[in-house]
C-alpha cells in the first residue's frame, strides 16, 4: 500500500506517536490502515471511537470522524453513534482494561444486541498507561506493578466472551502476524452486525519487562513461537494447548441485529401515525 493512502488517514500534524518505541499500537494502526485503504473507506463515512488508555490515543492521530471519550465508554459511544447515524461506518478501538474492566458491560450487550459496529481489541496484557497493572487478560502466575507474586486472576477469554454473548464475527490475531490482522480487520469491516477483532499485542515497557522480555523483539517471538492457527489447534488436546495463542477465525455468521429492527419499528411507529393521523 502506498505512503499516499496511508497519509490520507492520517492527521500528520499530530506526528509522531507518543507509544513507546517497538509498541505493537503502532502495528494494529497500519493494519487498520492497510485495511481501510483496501476498501477505499470514504474517511467522511467512517467515525472511529476510543476510550482512555495507550491504545484510546490512537483516534488523535486518525483522519476520521473520531472520538476519543470517556474510560470504559468507547463502546456505548460508538452504539450511539451508529442509531444516530446508521449510514456511517463505525469503529470502537480500546485496550483490554478499557474494553473488558470497566467496559466490560458495553462490551457484552453490544455482542448481545449484534450492533453493526466493529470492535478491534488491543490486548497488551495489561494498564500500560498507568502503570503496569494487571488487567482482565493478564494470564495467571504472570507479573504486574499490582501482582509482583503473580497474578492469582483467571484471565478473560475476549473471543469466548464475545462469541458466547452473540457478536456475529470474531477472529483472533497477534501483531507478529501482520498480512493476517489486515485479513481479519478488512473482513471485520466489511462485516454487516457485531465484529471483534482481538490483536494480542506487547507492551514491552510493562508486561515484558516484568515478564522477562523486556524488548520487542522477545514478545513479538513469543507470539511466533506460542501462536498455533485454529485449524491445528481443533485436533490438539486441552493440556497441549495451555499457554498457545490460538489465531483464526472463529466466528462468522449472518443474522439480524438490533439496527435492523430498531428501523424497523421506526418504520412501523410511522406507519401507525400516519394511519391515526388520518382517523382523526
């Protein structure tokens, strides 16, 4: 993809980033990028929202309709924009604190709801904004600011979650794999109902540091070496796949959502109106 189409979705005047050097933020905005350039996306047709977090800063340096908002909230925002203006391509983009602590409950009833909105998920790990707490996705045993004995937490597993709650398409990536995150996001918005798109990400600063891979280059192999593509991964076992990153897609599906049948009773509020109308 060319520099032009890139710097068309950009504000370069808010360059460069302020993520730390080797931030894999960096990598899931050219995906979404690389993404958005192959649909030939109209940027006056796409609003992109975020929350608070590392990852939230991403809207300031997009060339869309964008909003960054509240902690948490990305996902409620988003859902109002779409019944506002439901011609728009919309976008919530957040961390796995933003999006699963404490919006963790948008998050479920946006995947119930099946609104035609796309979720792309930065998983870190963990809050690397505000300090190198553990988060809802930081794995067990692991080490944080606020965990330095280990995590006692079960982590969340985005795609169960989202899958279970009803989002239409779900996939799974990491930043390693880059042509296959491009994949994941294109098809996410071109998708028509809920889609989540998980991109396991690192923060090297943080959670590598603690964790003994404290360049990027050490969690970008650790991804290499721990991913396993979901074909493969139905034919190993349980104990086999304990600690691989399972990528794929794991869900994809059409079935109505809760647009279409809120314009729908639009329609029908109308009609009945118009006909009550008459009668008086």
């Amino acid at each position: 993809m060319s520099s032009t189409k890139y710097f068309n979705y950009l504000r370069k005047n808010t360059l460069p980033t302020v993520w730390c050097p080797g931030c894999g933020n960096g990598i899931i905005t050219k995906a979404f990028l690389e993404a958005a350039g192959n649909l030939g996306l109209d940027k006056n047709k796409v609003a992109v929202v975020s929350g608070i977090g590392c990852s939230s800063r991403v809207t300031g340096y997009l060339d869309f309709n964008t909003m960054h908002t509240l902690h948490g909230r990305a996902v409620a925002f988003a859902t109002g924009v779409k019944l506002a203006r439901p011609d728009l391509k919309v976008v919530a983009m957040g961390g796995d604190g933003d999006m699963l602590a404490i919006g963790g409950n948008h998050f479920i009833h946006a995947c119930r709801r099946n609104m035609d909105i796309t979720i792309i998920l930065f998983n870190n790990s963990i809050y690397g904004m505000t300090g190198g707490q553990y988060s809802p996705t930081t794995p067990n045993k692991s080490i944080a600011s606020t965990a330095p004995y280990g995590n006692m937490e079960y982590q969340f597993d985005p795609v169960q979650l989202a899958t279970t709650a009803g989002a239409t398409y779900v996939a799974r990536s990491t930043v390693y794999h880059f042509l296959q995150t491009v994949k994941y996001i294109q098809t996410a918005l071109s998708h028509k109902g809920m889609s989540v798109v998980e991109i396991i990400s690192n923060c090297h600063t943080y959670f590598g540091r603690y964790n003994k891979m404290s360049k990027p280059s050490d969690m970008q192999e650790f991804f290499k070496t721990n991913s396993v593509q979901l074909s493969k991964a139905k034919e190993m076992s349980k104990e086999e796949l304990t600690g691989k990153i399972v990528v794929g897609e794991f869900v994809n599906e059409e079935k109505p959502g809760y647009l279409e049948s809120y314009q729908n009773l639009q329609g029908t509020f109308e009609v009945d109106r118009e006909c009550r109308g008459g009668e008086q």
